[in-house]
C-alpha cells in the first residue's frame, strides 16, 4: 500500500514536472510554491544564513528541476529535490573554495560570528550562532543536521539523500552533534 | 572483561531511532557509565542548539529571478512545445501544410513545374517527357542515373533532407547563435556576433569574447585568441572543436550530448560547468568546476570531477587528474609521471606527497603503473579512502574492472563530502 502510495504520489509529480518543462507557468509556480521552503532553507542554513548564496542556490535548483534533469520516479520526489539541493550547495561552496587553502574545505573554520553577552540572551542571536557554527562544519557533519533539524528527516531519509547507510547518518550526527556541543558549551545554559 | 560502551549510538538513542530493546540497553548503560553520560549530555546539548535552525520561506526576489530566466529562454521552449499543446484544428492544418510542402518540394523536385530534370521509371528508363520539358536541357554539373536505377532509389538518396526543411527548422539544425561580449569576433570572414554554422569558425582576437549559446543546453564563453569551429549539431551530440585559446562551458545536458574535440583530446560534457585552454602546440588544459567532464583519446579516458583538473599533451595523450588545491610539488611530479619520464620514482614521489585531496589522482593512476608500482599507490589511496566491501587488494592489483568501478565510487562519494 505505501509503495502504492509512493507510485501514484510519484507519478503526479512527474506529470507536474512534465507540465512545467512544456512551459506550463501555472505548474511552474506550483512546483515552486510547494517546494521553494525546503530548498531555500537547506540552503540558508547551509551557508550559514547569507540570503544571497542561498537565494542564489535556490534559484539554479529550480531552473535545473524545470531544464535539465529527469525525475525517473525510482525515489521519492522530496528525496530526489533535497538531493539537488545538497549537491547545488556543495558545487556552489566547491565554487567559492577553489582559491582558498584545501585545508578550510577538510577542516573547520572558526564561527563566523561572535557576539556579546547580551545578545545571547535574544534566541534569534542565539539561532544565528548556531547557525555560523553549523556552517562552520564539514559538510559530511553539516548536511545530515540540517535535514534532521530543519527539515525533520528521519534518518533512513537522511541515508536516502545523502546515499548512505543509517549507521553512517547515526555516528555522523553524532559526532556534529558533539561537535556543536564543543563549540558552543558556553550557550548549555540557553538550551 | 571490557566494558562494552555505546558512544556512537547515543544519537540515535537520543532521537529514538531504534528499536525498543536497544533502547532499553542503552538507557541502563547511561545509568552505570559516567563516561557515556558524559557524551550523552554533550550530544543532547548539540541536538538541543541544532533544534534552534529555522526553516526560512525564500524571498520573493527568487521567484522574480526564476521568472526572468523563463521568459528569456521562453521562446525557445516555446518552439519545442509537444503536439498534444495543439488543437485538433491546428493539428489538421499543420499535417495539410505539411502534405502541401511535400507535394511542391516533389514536383519541383522531379521537374513537373521546371522541368529540369528527368523523371525516371521503375523499368529503369527515362519516362516519357511532358510537354513542357521537351526545351529543357539538364545543366552540365547534373548527371543522369545509370540505367537500371529505380525511382524509389533515386527517392532514398534525393528526396528533400532536413536540409530543405522549414527555414526554422533549418536554422536551429545547423548553426549557433554567437553574441558578441566584447570587441569584433569574427565569424568566417565576418566580423561580429550573429550566426556559427556547422564547418564555420569563430575568431576572436586580443581584446574580444564571445558566447555561443548551445542549442536549449547551455552557452560557450570564448576567451580572447581564441580560434573555434562548430563541427556538428544534432539532437543526439553537439560538437565544437576548439584550435587554440579557451573556453568556459555551462551546460546542462544528459551526459554526452556535448563535446569539444582539441588537437590533444576530447573533453566530453557529463553535466558540467568547466574551462577548457588550448596552447598554441596543441596541449590543453582542463578545469572542471562543477560536476564531471570525461577526456578521451585513443579508447582512454580520465574523469575530471569538480575541484579537480587535468592536462593533455599533444602527441602523449591524456595526463592523470588532479586537485586544483594540490601542492606545486605534487603536480610536478605528476606532470614527469604522464609527460615525461619518471617511472617509478615519479610514482613513488607522488604516493609520498599524496594528501587526501589527491585521491582522484592516485585513483585514475591505478590502471597506469606498473604492477609493482600498482601496490604502493593501492597502499596510499586505501589510506585515504578504504576500499568497499568486496573490493580486494588481489582484485585491483589485477585491474578487476568491476572492483575499480566500486572502489571509483567510494572515492567519488569520499571527494564531494
């Protein structure tokens, strides 16, 4: 019945897309409007809240769906949509990478933001570290926290998108979530 | 005995991704273990912050900017929208236009209206004339069929090609549209942008750039120098061949569909954004920003991912990819292993220098040793990147295509994390 499901659910989405790349700016904008969230903000959050990279990623995931790529129905669409996008991140983040040390790409970068003690009183603030320091990690630590947390993936789904194994998303996320623990210990008392 | 510690699975304890039993373990564990506990708070902690991310609704400003670029590839998709957008009255009208077409292209064709040609039979001799051909000579470069040549022959190799077509249909088959970026490139003796045709070159000088847009599938950027030829274009492979100077590729296309020959090899788009220089002997080089391109030559092929690229050199064929962020000494050595005359020294100076980042090298370089110098560069690559399950050391010291292509993959998955 769940396959059932995801067949049927699948082959509206194809029907979708197939309407979009006629031309169809009706199902363009739907296509849009239904996904527009999960693909902006992986992105946000990915590159640590710069709205122009983000938009930017945005943007060339939705022309790649309407151009260029065909969803042969053999996953789920959102699994199939999630994965341009972490792939549209990491080509864009490959992008602004190749002039600078290898190093920074392998290693961590320091947070991008500090800020004053009463700033960290403000969750938004506290959100916005959080969110430089999640960016500050390897993508391999990055990526499954962010469809965990912001897109609430379970982590099968995770291993969907990331084509991995449960236990790789498991002792991945475990060791950002440690991560993250090391790096901001001074906020334990927010959360 | 030693005590058995959960460290690793306390994030999926604690996102109560697992069984019911595990659980139970765990949670008795954590009761007893100072140490896991230790680690049980920091992962709380970690996933507690994490939990702060938001999911954002995109400005407005993305969908005006995917608008835009709709409207200004509008036409284009306009002009490959499938049949069933027809009416049955547009369709009717379309199939007798095209009926209409036919018939005037065959009697044109068989000299019904200008009587310049000679009709022939099945019987394989000419048939009888009508009347208004009986003044008409065929012109001296035409000749006329042997005897026995049926017309259902003649038909197969003279009935009107795609070449006789609609001129839309005609135009988009076999040119380019080239802009003009900056100064007057040249088109065949023309000066600038406008149309490449199949055979035509494009030239640009010093101080001009042009794009060519290619096909619905991207554009071509051609840097200053720059000498390039449009070799063909159809539905099933688009293809430059650039002579010298440099071009940056964006194209989004089913693997293979677009390709550019140099006078050292081929580079063949797998769905890429890339740069492609060619010196004036011949060599080139290859950048691949984003996405794969494959250079070919003589049935040999390296893969260039992103981040990565890869020299050639005329009359010594294809170099071995590697990192853009790869050390000077790293690529010297590199450069004497496929161009010059290193051996085993290049290769053993290569595994000694090899970091992480060179895993694409060391990769491509397994079915280009020597077998014994094949054992060190499996030894440094399964450092950086542990051969999967089911791939031995016996099989890609043996070149085990299938165990090649496996560990390819982990070393694929390893360089885009």
């Amino acid at each position: 019945m769940e396959r059932l499901v995801l067949v049927t659910e699948n082959r509206s989405k194809t029907d979708l897309l197939s309407r979009c790349r006629d031309g169809d700016r009706e199902a363009i904008r739907t296509l849009y409007m239904e996904n527009q969230k999960r693909v902006y903000s992986i992105a946000l959050n990915f590159f640590g809240g710069d709205q122009e990279r983000a938009s930017d990623v945005t943007q060339q995931v939705f022309l790649k769906l309407l151009k260029k790529v065909d969803f042969r129905g053999d996953s789920e669409f959102t699994t199939w949509i999630y994965r341009i996008t972490v792939n549209q991140c990491i080509d864009d983040s490959r992008k602004s990478k190749r002039y600078l040390n290898f190093e920074d790409w392998f290693g961590f970068a320091e947070p991008v933001t500090r800020m004053s003690l009463t700033d960290k009183l403000h969750s938004r603030e506290i959100s916005a570290e959080v969110q430089a320091v999640v960016a500050s990690l390897k993508p391999k630590y990055r990526l499954p926290i962010l469809l965990k947390y912001v897109e609430g993936m379970s982590y099968q789904e995770i291993a969907g998108v990331l084509r991995c194994s449960i236990g790789t998303v498991s002792s991945r996320l475990n060791r950002g979530h440690k991560l993250l623990a090391t790096k901001l210990e001074h906020l334990r008392n927010e959360v | 005995m030693k005590e058995r510690h959960y460290k690793q699975q306390l994030s999926a304890f604690a996102d109560q991704e697992m069984n019911k039993e595990d659980r139970q373990v765990i949670a008795e564990h954590l009761m007893n273990c100072d140490e896991c506990r230790r680690e049980y708070h920091d992962v709380r902690l970690g996933a507690g912050l994490a939990s702060r991310l938001e999911q954002v609704d995109a400005p407005e400003s993305v969908w005006r900017g995917i608008e835009a670029e709709l409207n200004r590839s509008a036409p284009r998709l306009e002009a490959f929208s499938k049949p069933s957008w027809f009416s049955l009255r547009q369709v009717g009208a379309f199939a007798t236009a095209v009926v209409v077409v036919g018939l005037l292209s065959f009697f044109v064709y068989n000299g019904l209206f200008t009587g310049s040609r000679t009709m022939y039979v099945s019987t394989g001799v000419p048939a009888n004339p009508g009347p208004h051909e009986h003044n008409v000579t065929i012109a001296p470069s035409q000749t006329t069929e042997p005897s026995g040549t049926t017309t259902a022959n003649r038909s197969d190799q003279q009935l009107p090609t795609s070449a006789d077509t609609p001129p839309a249909v005609q135009t988009d088959a076999t040119f380019f549209p080239v802009e003009t970026i900056t100064g007057t490139p040249k088109i065949g003796d023309a000066a600038g942008g406008g149309r490449l045709a199949v055979g035509e070159y494009l030239e640009t000088d010093a101080r001009s750039r042009a794009r060519i847009e290619v096909a619905e599938i991207g554009n071509v950027e051609i840097a200053p120098n720059s000498r390039v030829k449009l070799v063909g274009t159809s539905e099933k492979q688009h293809r430059l061949s650039l002579e010298r100077g440099g071009l940056h590729a964006k194209i989004a296309a089913p693997p293979r569909l677009f390709i550019v020959d140099t006078p050292s090899a081929a580079a063949v788009d797998l769905g890429c954004e890339y740069t492609l220089d060619v010196d004036q002997q011949g060599n080139s080089k290859l950048n691949v920003k984003s996405g794969f391109v494959a250079l070919e030559r003589d049935g040999r092929e390296s893969i260039v991912p992103a981040g990565a690229s890869c020299f050639t050199m005329k009359g010594k064929g294809l170099g071995t990819p590697f990192s853009t962020a790869a050390t000077p000494e790293f690529e010297r050595a590199l450069r004497n292993f496929d161009f010059g005359s290193g051996g085993s020294r290049a290769v053993n100076e290569i595994v000694n220098k090899a970091r992480a980042y060179d895993i694409i090298t060391l990769w491509h370089m397994l079915s280009r040793v020597s077998t014994n110098d094949r054992q060190q560069v499996y030894d440094a690559l399964a450092k950086f990147v542990p051969p999967p399950l089911g791939v031995t050391r016996d099989g890609i010291l043996s070149l085990n295509k299938d165990q090649l292509e496996r560990w390819r993959a982990s070393v694929e998955d390893a360089w885009f994390e």
